[in-house]
C-alpha cells in the first residue's frame, strides 16, 4: 500500500514553455502533499505543501506565481512549472501523507526530471 | 546553518567492510527521525526509522542522542547493493527535512 505517482517521469521542453507535473495517490487519500525539488548532489528542498482545497503554503524563496500547485481532490496534485527556464531544470519529486496512521511520514513519488533547454 | 547536516562523503568501502555515518540536527523539536536512502536518479525510500532506545534492522543500526541531537547509521557487513547516497532526515509535524545525504559506493 501508500503508492505515489508521478507523471511524467521526464520532461524536455523549450524556454518559455509551462510544464505540468502530476502526483497521484494510488490507494489512499492523501490529505497533504508536498513537492520537493533536488538538484545535482544537493539535498531535497521542500517547495510547497499544500492540503486538499486549499491553497498551497509556500517556502521563502518560492515563487507562487511561476510554480502553481493545485490540490484538487484527495489523490492528485498538480505542480505546474510557468514559462521554465534552463535554471528550474531539476528534479521534483512529490510525496503525500493521508489520515491516522498515515500522518507521521511521507510516501514519496518516483520523480520528474525536467530539462529545460 | 543547515537544519540537518551530514558528511557528504564520498565513503568508498571494500565488501564486508562496517561504515558509520553521522547527521547532526538543529530544530529541537523535531519529534520523528529516519534514515532515507535515495540511488541514482531515484527518489528517496525509507530505510529505517530511529529511536532513542536505538534500533536494528539486519546489518543496519540507528542512534538517536536527542540531548545531543545526534543521529547516526551503522552498516555491517557492506554489500554492493548497498552503494547509494543515505539521508538524515527530521519530521516535525508534517514538516519533514532532509541532509544533503552521504554517498556510500561498495566497491568488490
């Protein structure tokens, strides 16, 4: 149990594009997810945490406008990455905790990497 | 000063070998503490949680020195699966941060 998908699982799309990241909880409802971003022999860094229908909390540092996160339902996030550059190419990955036993630890997607050109 | 700090290594350790790693944390009031290992291009997967009584899982060992706030990992008997980088990680009411981990190869 507790699986998380991502999709897709890499991205290479041209300056200036926008990119949407998707984070799935396959059998459970998770109530918060979060989205990370990890970059080459760097620890993950904690972008946003968001919970079901309502807006994301943001770290310092993030930029609300360019990186949009939707937490729509209680098994998908969207993370949608606005007119990318060459500097967001990273990796992001999502993770998800739900309800009772669930609150005390994260299960983690696979990853997007997203390499923008 | 990074909430969770540890020896980035690189650990290059023949077969059979014991390796221990260290992790330092700054937010005393972390309340749950975990060894993630993370490969290549992977995202991260638990290894173990850490207790303070210390627990053990197999080959692996966690400490946890709260007065301290001290963490470390033992490994016995290396394999060469066991080749990947290992994170120190806090949680704290839903707020989990990660070390930038320490990278481990087994080498034959």
């Amino acid at each position: 149990g507790a699986v998380v998908s991502q999709h897709p699982s890499w991205v290479i799309c041209k300056s200036g594009t926008s990119v949407k990241i998707e984070c799935r909880s396959l059998d459970f409802q998770a109530t918060t997810m979060f989205w990370y971003r990890q970059f080459p022999k760097q620890s993950l860094m904690l972008m946003a945490t968001s919970n079901e229908g309502s807006k994301a909390t943001y770290e310092q540092g993030v930029e609300k406008d360019k990186f949009l996160i939707n937490h729509a339902s209680l098994t998908l996030s969207t993370l949608t990455v606005t007119s990318a550059h060459p500097e967001d190419s990273s990796f992001y990955i999502c993770s998800a905790s739900g309800l009772g036993s669930m609150t005390d630890t994260q299960y983690f997607g696979p990853g997007t990497r997203l390499t923008v050109l | 000063r990074k909430e969770v700090e540890q020896d980035p290594g690189p650990f290059n350790v023949p077969e059979g070998a014991t390796v221990a790693f260290n992790c330092t944390y700054s937010n005393s009031a972390s309340q749950s503490f975990f060894w993630y290992r993370q490969d290549c291009r992977k995202e991260p997967k638990l290894l173990m949680s850490v207790y303070s009584s210390g627990n053990e899982d197999g080959r692996f060992t966690a400490q946890l020195n709260r007065a301290s706030q001290y963490i470390s990992l033992l490994i016995r008997d290396s394999k060469l699966s066991d080749s990947a980088t290992y994170l120190c990680v806090t949680y704290n009411n839903n707020d989990m941060r990660f070390g930038a981990g320490t990278r481990l190869t087994v080498k034959p």
